[in-house]
C-alpha cells in the first residue's frame, strides 16, 4: 500500500468532517469544501493503485 492510500484515506475522512460541520452550521461553502476534499481523497487513492500497480512485477 503505498502513501498515496494513506494521504487519500485521510482527505476523504477530513471532507467528511468538514461536510458534516457545514450540513450542522447550514454552510454550503464548508459542505462543497468538504465534497471536493472527498473527490480529493478518491483520486489520491486512485493515483495509490496505479502506483502499485506498476511497481508490480
């Protein structure tokens, strides 16, 4: 598992957490910072699979 599953567990959680915060406090900028935090974390993920998928033999 290379650091980019890592760093792209952690985006997807941390947009979660702030997409939450702004659902609770009714601000749609913290709710779209949190979603694109999310999409972050997906392609960070992504970005970890070909990765590894490479260094393969």
């Amino acid at each position: 598992m290379s650091e980019e599953h890592t760093k792209g567990t952690l985006n997807k959680a941390q947009g979660k957490v702030i997409e939450g915060y702004g659902k609770l406090t009714g601000n749609r900028r913290d709710q779209a910072r949190g979603k694109a935090k999310q999409v972050q974390g997906d392609a960070q993920q992504r970005l970890g699979s070909i990765a590894d998928a490479v260094r393969r033999p």
